[in-house]
C-alpha cells in the first residue's frame, strides 16, 4: 500500500450490509470503513475518498434471509432495502468525509423510468450487464464530475440503451432531475 499514490479511492460495502438496521451499522460496517480511512490517510493523505452506494436486491432481503425480512420488514421489498442503504451510505460518506457515487440511487431512478429494465441477475442480487454498466457510467461521472455523452458501451448493450443510461446519470448527477439526494 505504501507504493501506491491515488487520486480516488472507491468504498464499497456489501448491500446487505449497508442495508442493516443502524443500530448494527457502526459496529458491523462504519468501524471498518473508519480503518480503511485511517489506512489510506496514512499512505495518501490526499486521496479523494468516494463511496459507492449499492443497489438493493430485487426482492430485498428476502433474497437472502427470510428470518431477516421477518424481524425487519422495511428491508422486505427492492425499494425498501434500497432506501435503508441510501440513509446509511449518506451517515457513512459524511462519516468519513467522502464523495458519493450514487449507483443504487440511480438504478432506481431507471427503473422508476422503465420497470422493464433487468439491471439484476436471476440470483436477484448481482449485476447484469445493464446494471453493470449503469454503475460504471455513475461512478465516471461521480469522479471526474462530466457529464455523458456518447461514452463507451458494450457490445451486449444497444446505442438506444447506453444513451438511456447516460442521459439518466447526467440528469439526475448534475441537473438534479430528479434530485438524487432525496431520491
């Protein structure tokens, strides 16, 4: 570690994880991203740290644990889980002082726009291509603060779709339409 020199540093914790009751957070989760902090102060103190917020799973964490989704219903649902891992990674990044890229929020937001978007696997937790994809496009724009415009895509995904992805990101990063934050 003590070799490297980094601009950024993305964070990323497990969904499930970020989607934990805050009464479990700061000992489960917040304790280890304060180490890594810690870490990478030490080694570069200015790097820029950027948290990469997480999408929830397609059935919330009933896609994990049902006694989970028993003693904790908020979390039983995608948009549910998705919301506790929002007010989490906010209480996290500023935690930490760090950047947001707010991948989980923006899938959200596309499939707000089109239901019919498969962003997760049939495992209903792991990215597909598409949600893949959306994540890279936000975390670009969250790093070097651009918009998109006719960026890269894979040749699994259609120009129609790639443009779909970035015109959302954009929007929402930098016209705040609709606002991320309060998402």
């Amino acid at each position: 570690l003590k070799d490297f020199r980094w601009d950024f540093v993305v964070l990323q914790e497990s969904g499930w994880r970020m989607a934990l009751p805050p009464s479990m957070t700061d000992s489960m989760t917040f304790i280890w991203a304060d180490s890594l902090k810690k870490i990478i102060r030490v080694n570069n103190p200015s790097a820029q740290l950027i948290l990469f917020i997480t999408n929830g799973f397609n059935n919330g964490v009933k896609s994990i644990d049902s006694n989970w989704a028993k003693n904790d219903p908020e979390v039983t649902t995608y948009k549910g889980m998705q919301k506790r891992i929002n007010q989490n990674s906010f209480e996290l990044a500023n935690r930490i002082d760090a950047q947001i890229a707010p991948c989980g929020i923006v899938w959200d937001i596309c499939l707000d726009y089109d239901s019919t978007l498969t962003l997760h696997l049939s495992d209903n937790i792991n990215p597909t291509i598409y949600g893949s994809y959306l994540s890279a496009c936000t975390i670009y724009s969250a790093i070097f603060k651009r918009k998109l415009d006719n960026a890269y895509y894979p040749l699994e995904i259609t120009n129609e779709e790639a443009q779909f992805f970035q015109k959302t990101v954009s929007e929402a990063l930098f016209e705040c339409n609709p606002d991320w934050r309060y998402y």
